[in-house]
C-alpha cells in the first residue's frame, strides 16, 4: 500500500519592521555624532553591525525567500553599505592595525555617491511600495551626495548640516514605518497609515512586485 506523501512548508514572517527599525536605529545614532550630540565612531562600531547590517541583511534574505523582491534588494544593500561603513571607521580607528599613508579616507565619498546612484533607481520603485518608503528615500538621496560632499571638503559646514539632518530624517520615518508595518502586520488591518503608492508608473503582472505592504491613502 503506497503511502501518502506529506509535504511540510515553512511558512516565514514579514521582516520589513525589523529590517527598516535596524536602518532606524543606525541612522539615529549616527545622526548624534553629526549632530555633536555624542563624538567618536567607535561605539557607532556595533549599531552599524548589528542593526544596520545584521538586520537588514537577516531581513532581506527572508525577503528572498518569500519572493519580495524590493526588500530583499533594498535591505541587502543598505545592509552591506553598513557592514563596509564599519569597516571603514574601525580601519581608521587603528582596530586592524595602522595604515600609514595606504589610506585615503576621501575614497568613503566615492563609495557614497556610488550608493546614490543606485538610491534614484530603489527611490523610483519605492514611490511605487508607500508613501512613507518614497520619503524615506528621498532623504537618502539627500544624506548620500550631502556625506560624499562634506568628506570632499566642498563647502562642509552645508553638506554636514544636510547630512545630519537627512539623516535624523530618515531615522524618524524609519522607527514610524517599522512601527506600521510591525502593527498593520501583527493585527492584519491597517492602523498605521503608510500612504498608497502614487501610481505613476503601471506595474505588470509580474511574479514580483516592489510593493511590500498593502497601505490605503
């Protein structure tokens, strides 16, 4: 007698809260230090690990599991921008050992803009998730040339204070949408607003879609 064949799924979560309260809590404590309201980025060191990269790296693989294509993206690579941003400070810190003139500190500003290029492309398809994810975006299209400016030496007292405060920002929003998708999830009815995508660009049916939640105006 054949037996029956039984088939186990595992059924995975949405990450989206904690990835994005991982961006959250990064960008606030490094908004302090540009802000001067601590100093030093040693102690930036492990929020930048383990929120900032730890979080969302975790939270987009899940994403790549579950066929979500835009937080699987976004999330893996503002994780990986922090893991290298740690690396970059603990570098100049002497924590690997002393670098002499082999560093240049200045190539950070290259790295940034490289990342805001990349940021126009994820801020297209983010006015396409929320309203809230739109915004968020757009800050960071203003904190990346704004940090890449400042380490340039153009004009630094103007791109510091822009960064600072598009950082603080996109900490801001970030704590208030991972609070949304956190409640909107956990009740599965919407009791944050996130804003429904403006709807410029029509999307197909494609298996996959850059909308993480589903939000009402």
């Amino acid at each position: 007698m054949q037996q029956p064949i039984t088939e186990t799924k595992i059924v995975m979560s949405d990450p989206t809260a904690l990835g994005v309260f991982g961006l959250s809590m990064v960008t606030f404590v490094a908004a302090s230090a540009k802000f001067g309201w601590t100093s030093g980025v040693a102690y930036l060191i492990p929020w930048a690990l383990f929120l900032g990269s730890a979080a969302q790296i975790w939270a987009s693989t899940v994403d790549f599991k579950k066929n979500n294509y835009f937080g699987a993206i976004v999330l893996g690579a503002y994780g990986l921008f922090w893991v290298a941003v740690a690396m970059h400070w603990a570098i100049s810190l002497g924590w690997l050992g002393p670098v002499g003139d082999k560093a240049d500190p200045k190539q950070l500003a290259f790295a940034c803009i490289g990342y805001a290029i990349f940021s126009l492309f994820i801020m297209v398809a983010a006015f396409e998730a929320n309203k809230v994810f739109a915004a968020i975006l757009v800050l960071i299209n203003v904190l990346l040339p704004s940090l890449a400016l400042s380490i340039l030496g153009v004009n630094t007292p103007l791109f510091s204070a822009l960064a600072a405060y598009s950082e603080l920002g996109v900490s801001l929003l970030g704590f208030y949408a991972a609070g949304a998708v956190f409640l909107n999830s956990y009740f599965g009815r919407m009791i944050l607003p996130l804003g429904a995508p403006l709807g410029w660009i029509k999307k197909e049916g494609a298996p996959t879609k850059p909308q993480v939640v589903k939000v009402a105006a």
